[in-house]
C-alpha cells in the first residue's frame, strides 16, 4: 500500500519549503528560482500553477502575467507559445531573462534532486476545467506521487484532489482569522493547514491543529524574528522567500 511520504513532515526540526522557489534572490516561479533552492538546500519547494489557453500547466502565481514580465494578458488567454515570448524576471530584473515554467519542466529539474513538491492550485479566480486531475495525472506520469503535495485557497479543489487521489497529502490554505478552521479541515479530510503567519498567534493554534491531527506548513515567513517563533512552535514546515536563512533558523531553533 503506497503511503505518505514522510519527507512531509517534520523530523528534527521544522521543514523549509523556498515559496515561489528562493524567490528572495530570483525571479518568482523560474527554474532559476527552483535551481537556486536546491543550491540552498532547502527541503522543498512551493509553486503556484495556472492553465495556458491550450491546456498547459504553467507555474506562475497571478492569472495575468502583467506583474511578473513584460507582457501584458491572462494566461487563460494565451497559449504557451504565446506566453514564452516574455521575459518573466520582472521581480528580479538583474537577472537577464527568465521564462515562464511548465509545471512538468520544474518537476523534470527537481526529480533528481529529492526535494518535495508544494503544487499550490490557483483555482479560485479562473475556474479552470478539470486543473486538479491534469496536475495529478503529470504528477503520476513523472512518478512523483510521494514527491509532491497539493494546496489551494479553493477548498474544492483540496476535496477533489482527495477524491482523485486518496493517498495526497493536502493542505488547507487560508489567510484571515477562520473560526474552527481545524476542525473543519479535517472534517474535510486535509492532511495539514496553510495558515498566513500571523495565525499562529491565536491561542492554542499548534494544539487544536495536532488534535484534529493535522501538520501546519505557514507562509511565508521571512522575517529572522517570525522564523524564530515559527521553529520554537514546531510547525511542521516554514514557507519562505529566503531558505538559506529560513535553514539555518530552523537548525538553530528546535
Ligand atoms: O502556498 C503558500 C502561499 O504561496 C500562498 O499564498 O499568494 O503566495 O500563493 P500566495
Ligand atoms: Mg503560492
């Protein structure tokens, strides 16, 4: 029987998963990013993943590359072709160019590498048709099932990724004050909350979370003094722009 992979969850010390890969140092959401992370040597990595006009998975974080290169549109509306004729270094203009990735080009980089996969679904703006079962079905051609775990702000999409996959480990992604989010994710069968940092400051946050039996992977923490807290609460993984010191925190805190 297949189970989770326990690189998802923590050992030792809290996990560090580079948010949009080390995003602090490299432009969002690139291989160059990605590559940076493993350089690093953090744990893993979170994407966010979006559908081009001809149905391919693309990794980018907003529905429209207006921010990120220097195009103009929403990916819905353009093809991957069309798509690669920008720059994506935007964020990071001093490196020279950066492309759009496939989901399958980052999963291709890092399949060697060991590092688990944080496909984050961005499904709550452009309802895109059927992007959970694509995504899972890339995820099971490459033969990364026990690599990568899924998260979305759209809690269907989470439930879906379940009914396609029982076996997924999935995370509940939100960002303001919910009431009983623990409990209501596990009754909708989440593996771990995504909290915004500033969650964790709501009493007991670590405990009810361990009592519905769910794991808490928060983002993005950046700042030394919120990756402090954030080890000394255990949560099982930070989510960060800066993995180099989000590690070396970690290793230091436990
Ligand atoms: O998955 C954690 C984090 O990436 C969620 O927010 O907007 O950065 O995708 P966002
Ligand atoms: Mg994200």
């Amino acid at each position: 029987m297949w189970r989770i992979n326990m690189d998802f969850k923590r050992k030792d010390r809290s996990l560090v998963w580079a948010h949009r890969g080390a995003s602090g140092y490299a432009p969002e959401n690139t291989l160059e990013a990605f590559k940076l992370a493993v350089e690093m040597g953090a744990d893993g990595v979170e994407l966010d993943v979006q559908l081009t006009k001809d149905n391919q998975i693309v990794v980018i974080h907003d529905e429209w590359i207006d921010r990120t290169s220097n195009g103009k549109g929403w990916v819905k509306d353009m093809t991957l072709e069309e798509l690669r004729k920008y720059n994506y270094n935007k964020t990071h203009p001093e490196y020279e160019h950066a492309d759009i990735p496939t989901l399958r080009e980052v999963y291709e980089l890092l399949k060697p590498t060991g590092l688990t996969v944080n496909v984050e679904l961005k499904t709550g703006v452009v309802f895109y048709d059927d992007l959970e079962r694509k995504v899972i079905e890339l995820t099971k051609e490459m033969g990364m099932e026990d690599r990568v775990l899924y998260s979305s702000f759209n809690h269907y999409t989470c439930v879906k990724i379940h009914e396609l996959m029982p076996e997924a480990y999935v995370g509940f992604l939100y960002s303001d004050g919910a009431i009983d989010i623990a409990q209501y994710a596990k009754k909708h069968g989440a593996n771990a909350l995504h909290p915004a940092l500033y969650n964790l400051q709501f009493p007991n946050y670590m405990k009810d979370a361990a009592q519905n039996g769910l794991d808490v992977n928060v983002w993005t923490v950046n700042e030394p003094e919120h990756l402090v807290m954030a080890s000394r609460m255990k949560v099982n993984a930070l989510i960060t722009n800066y993995p180099d010191r989000a590690l070396q925190i970690a290793q230091t805190y436990i």
